[in-house]
C-alpha cells in the first residue's frame, strides 16, 4: 500500500523473490559484503522493501532513513551509522 489512497501494488513470493536476489547481486557488484552498512532513502514504495530484504539477503546491516528529511539530517545520519552506500 502507497501513501495515497487506492495506490498499490501487487507481487508474488516469487516475483519478489526475483527482485530482491537482482538487487543483492547489485549491491554485491558494488561491493557491498556481510556486516556492511546501507542506508536508504526512498519513499513509501516496493523498492523500497526489495532494498531492505536485498541487504538482509546478503547480511548487510540497513538504515532506512525516511524520504522527508533534509539533506542535512540524510547527512547526518549516514554520518552516525558510517554507511558505505545509500540507496536513493
């Protein structure tokens, strides 16, 4: 479910599935590895859970960071976790 009303989508295990072992092997082509941490700043969508389970796939330690804060305190909470990537 979207943040607006009547905005969603449908997906099966499987297709999920699919994208979350897509997007891990995109973060392991970026040279993300176990114990890693990853923010990620995106709204309310389905990347945004294929991002977090992507990073729990390959033990990678995520911080979401909700999509309306400023740059400065995105700044300063990758700053606090010591992130080596953020998903935008």
């Amino acid at each position: 479910e979207g943040n607006e009303p009547g905005d969603s989508t449908k997906i099966t295990y499987n297709e999920l599935l699919h994208k979350v072992c897509q997007f891990a092997n995109v973060l392991r082509s970026q040279g993300v590895k176990k114990g890693d941490r990853v923010s990620i700043y995106l709204p309310m969508i389905l990347e945004l859970v294929i991002a977090m389970l992507a990073c729990a796939r390959i033990g990678a330690l995520h911080s979401v960071v909700f999509a309306g804060f400023s740059a400065d305190s995105l700044c300063e909470r990758i700053l606090d976790c010591g992130c080596s990537l953020l998903i935008t």
